[in-house]
C-alpha cells in the first residue's frame, strides 16, 4: 500500500525521499505547477547536510549556493568597512567537521527543492503530480489493512478522481488541508510582524572580497534590515514594512554602493508567524513542516526542522509497512518531533532569536544521531555516519572476532508474521557475538531436549532484536525475544516437546509459537503426569 505525500516542499520532498528509499511505492501531490521560484529559506544545518551526504546528493546541493561562512557580519550597510561577526547558531566548516563528515550550506529553498525533485523522480516506485489538489480526505478504519481515502483534483483539467493510501502526510503549508480534515488546531503567538523583500540581482560579491558570510544585518536606521545572498548574483533585501517599496536609490543605501545598477525581480509581502499544531498527528494522518509549526525567518530553523520532520517520518512509515517494525513506532513521531518545533518556534519569536552561541545549536542540530568518528577502510577515510544502512547497524571495534551472518533471519511484519514476498532477507552489518550457551540440556526425565533459552511468557517476534542463545535455535532462524532472565531454571524452560515444535513453526513461518505463558503451563501439565518412581532411574513412567 502506497503512502500518499501532500506538498512538494522540503518537507514533502524529503519525507518522500525517505520512503523511497526503502522501494515502499509513494504519491506525491502538489497544488503548485512547478517548484517555488524564491529563495525563502537560505539556510542548510550540518544535520540536514548529513542526511543529504546519505542520499548521495550532497555536493550537488552545495554547488546550488554560494560559498559562505555561516555567521552574520553586522554593519551599517553591506559593504561598511567596519562591521562586525557574530555568531547565529551555526558553525564553522572547522567547528562542523570537528563532530561531522559535513558542515552546513548557503542554498535558496527553489534550487534546493529542484535537487530533491531531481533526486525523488529517479526512483521506480515514485509518481509525482503537480497541478494537483487534495479537496477531500477520509481516514477509514485504523489496525492493519486500513486505509485512507482521498479526493485529487488537476488543477489543469477540473478533473477529480480518488486514491487510497495506508497513510497520508500533510507537507501542504501553514494553511493545510490534511490538517483540517484532521481536526487538528494550532496555538501560539500568530502574527509577530510585517516584512517586505525585495528580490534583486547585482554583482555585489565583487564589493565584498572575502567577508563572505550568509547573512548581513543592516544597522542604519534608515536602511535596517538584513541583505542574504540567494544563489550567483541574486540577493533579497528584507525589512520591516514601513510603506516603501524596494527602489534602486533604497538598495543603494542599503549595499554601500553608490552606482549600484540592481535589476529588481520581485516585491513581496510576508509575516513573521508562530504557530504550533496541537498534535502532529490523527489517526493515519500525520502532519510535517509548515503544517505542523510556523516558524520565523530568525534562527534559520524553519527549513531544517521541517526536512528533519520529513526525515523521522519518512523511515517510520517504511518501516511500519515493511513490517520491520509494529505501528506504535509512528506514536514516536510526535513525541520526538513536536518538542522540537515547539524550541525552535520559541526561538524564533524573540526579538534576538537569531543570534546564538554555535555550540549550543549544534547540538540540538545533530540531536540523538550516532556520533562521528573517522574510520579507516582501506586506506580511505570513513565516517560512522557512513555505516548506516536502511536497517538496523551493529559497529564492533577492530578486536571483533565473530563471524558474519547475513540473512540470519526472516523479514517479518512486526507482529510475528512472515513478511510478503519480496520484502527481503536481513543483511546484517557486523558479525554477531556467538552464543556462551551450551547447545542442549537435559530434561527433567532424562531425555535430552531441544536447546531453548527463553524464558516462559515470552513472545516470538521475527524482527524484534535478540535471537535464543542456543546454536540450534539460531540455526532455525527463530526471532524470538525472552521477556524474562535466560533459562537460569529448568522451571523457567519449556519443554522439549513445546520448544521443538516452536522452531518448526519459525523455519516454515507458520505460526508464531505458542501465546505468551502457555510453555510454562504445558510442561507442568506434562510433568505432573510423568513423575519418576522411587528407586528407578531412566525414562520416567508414562
């Protein structure tokens, strides 16, 4: 079942891109004809260049922007021989590649977006429609096999059809449709603020020489405002409204430079809004990027939270369909996201918001992620970041002496059910420490049993990490995961009977063993039959 993606903005594109990846079939909408034709957002975190570096696109996203240290040069005009640098929360490439194989970029929003539109159209399972609209949503039935049925109309044609999808993801901007027919309502300050930008193309660089930064707020109260750098010889001039429009005697004062020729291309009114959903997610419909929280231009967080939402949505959704995983995964979604949307909108919202120490934001970039360490594979330079596949990653160091086991076990669907034809094998990413377990042990008649070290009352999930410790049952294949201490107690053991027919349930994927607590209560129901006589020895008496 396909999942059907709403808005080709960064965060639907990304969330796309994600799933994707995972060969899960995705349809993404999107009202607009084309990808936007301004800048919006310029700035691009270490964290988002990292997940870019994992796509394998990352270089082409550099050369979509210019070359630039992200720190902010504050003068009184552009080229004011006297300004001053300051930190804006994020890092030198020096900082950067202290705690990372990247460091953040200077990219506008419409060339990224065009990089990632690239990237999603050359994957088989991927259909884009722009031009198109969602008019109606309704989220039938939840639990496995339910569906959410949507009503697409062209834009072009006036033609309506409906689609089904297992979920639907609201990347449609601040004024979402997913979120409407979600129910879901929003709080916060709303409106902070009224701004003008104007969009125009000068060679400024030349004026600049190597104070080359990704922003330069502007202190002359006659021109105060910010001028950013938006790709080649285009800049944006943004203001507070104050009734003027962006003339060339304006950019002039503003740059510094008095002969300066612009060629306008564009006068724009915008607001500075906070906004937070109140939940980011209703029943299989969930909500991401400007559909989930509003946040100011201040900080440069907005794009960047709303690619990390996209992100964290994208592998949960593949997952949960891939059956590598049980749907309460999607329930961390929110947990984990919404907490982050709510500081970076907070931020945001302050006057000062924009300025910060590096250190501190590039934490709270980076967040949870794996730390980065610089392998050698070959005589080539590695990061840990590198590593990480699709799937689940063991590292082991150096002194590592197991063996590789790749396609150890089964695919499953989360809930102790093989999975459908075609999900594929586990590979596994580093050779699994053996077993200390000997590989059987002897009942308490005599007889010598399966080996089995789970604990009774525990569960069979195929995906779930952790396998029985016996060799015997590894080489079943069997997933299955003790709830309880190993097998200290031949009580705590089911019995051989019990655990032989368990692993040949797992190797013909069958069944998923016995419920919860039914292996303890069998082998005491056997072995209260099957007491020894006193004196004899051997098999006990039937």
């Amino acid at each position: 079942m396909r999942v059907l993606v709403v808005g080709a903005g960064p965060a639907g594109l990304t969330t796309a891109v994600t799933i994707a990846r995972y060969g899960v079939p995705v349809l993404l909408v999107e009202r607009r004809a084309d990808t936007t034709s301004l800048p919006r957002a310029t700035a691009v975190s270490t964290r988002t260049m990292e997940l870019f570096r994992s796509w394998g696109i990352e270089e082409r996203v550099r050369a979509a922007g210019p070359d630039v240290s992200w720190q902010a040069r504050v003068a009184r005009n552009l080229t004011a021989p006297d300004g001053v640098v300051a930190d804006i929360g994020f890092p030198t490439r020096e900082q950067a590649l202290a705690v990372s194989p990247t460091w953040p970029a200077c990219v506008p929003q419409d060339a990224l977006e065009e990089v990632l539109l690239e990237h999603l159209r050359g994957f088989p399972n991927v259909r884009v429609h722009q031009a198109t609209e969602v008019t109606d949503l309704h989220d039938g039935p939840g639990g496995p096999g339910g569906t959410v049925l949507a009503r697409l109309r062209d834009r072009r044609t006036d033609v309506s059809r409906i689609v089904a999808a297992a979920y639907v993801v609201g990347a449609d901007g601040p004024r979402s449709v997913v979120r409407d027919a979600a129910g879901i309502g929003t709080e916060g300050p709303g409106v902070l603020a009224d701004y003008s930008s104007t969009m125009f193309h000068a060679p400024l660089w030349e004026h600049l020489g190597e104070r080359r930064h990704g922003i330069y707020p502007l202190t002359d109260p006659a021109v105060s405002g910010v001028l950013l750098p938006a790709g080649g010889d285009r800049w944006v001039y943004g203001r507070e409204t104050d009734g003027r429009d962006g003339t060339v005697d304006l950019l002039r004062a503003a740059t510094g430079v008095a002969d300066l020729r612009p060629r306008i291309t564009r006068e724009a009114r915008f607001t500075f809004t906070v906004r937070l959903a109140q939940r980011y997610r209703t029943g299989r419909m969930f909500l991401a990027g400007d559909a989930a929280h509003q946040i100011t231009p201040r900080g440069g967080t907005g794009m960047n939270t709303a690619i990390h939402d996209g992100h964290d949505l994208g592998w949960k959704l593949a997952w949960v369909l891939l059956g590598w995983a049980g749907p309460q995964l999607l329930d961390t979604y929110e947990t984990e996201r919404r907490p982050v949307g709510l500081r970076n909108a907070a931020r945001s919202a302050q006057p000062d918001g924009s300025y910060r120490a590096a250190a501190g934001e590039l934490a709270n970039d980076l967040g949870g992620r794996l730390p980065h360490a610089w392998l050698d594979r070959d005589g080539t330079p590695v990061s840990t970041l590198d590593l990480l596949g699709p799937r689940s990653t063991l590292l082991v160091g150096p002194r590592y002496t197991g063996s590789v086991t790749a396609g150890d076990a089964p695919p499953g669907r989360g809930d102790g059910r093989p999975a459908r034809r075609g999900a594929g094998r586990r590979a596994a990413a580093a050779p699994r420490r053996p077993a200390r377990r000997r590989a059987g042990s002897t009942s308490p008649g005599g007889r010598r049993r399966e080996p089995s070290a789970l604990a009774a009352g525990s569960a069979c999930g195929w995906r779930r990490p952790g396998r029985h410790t016996a060799p015997a049952a590894r080489r079943a294949g069997c997933g299955r995961r003790s709830a309880a201490p190993t097998g200290r107690s031949r009580a705590a053991r089911p019995a051989g009977r019990t655990a032989r027919a368990h692993l040949r349930r797992c190797r013909t994927g069958r069944a998923s063993g016995p419920r919860p607590g039914t292996e303890r209560r069998a082998w005491r129901r056997r072995t209260s039959r099957r007491r020894t006589p006193t004196g004899t020895s051997g098999r006990p008496a039937r």
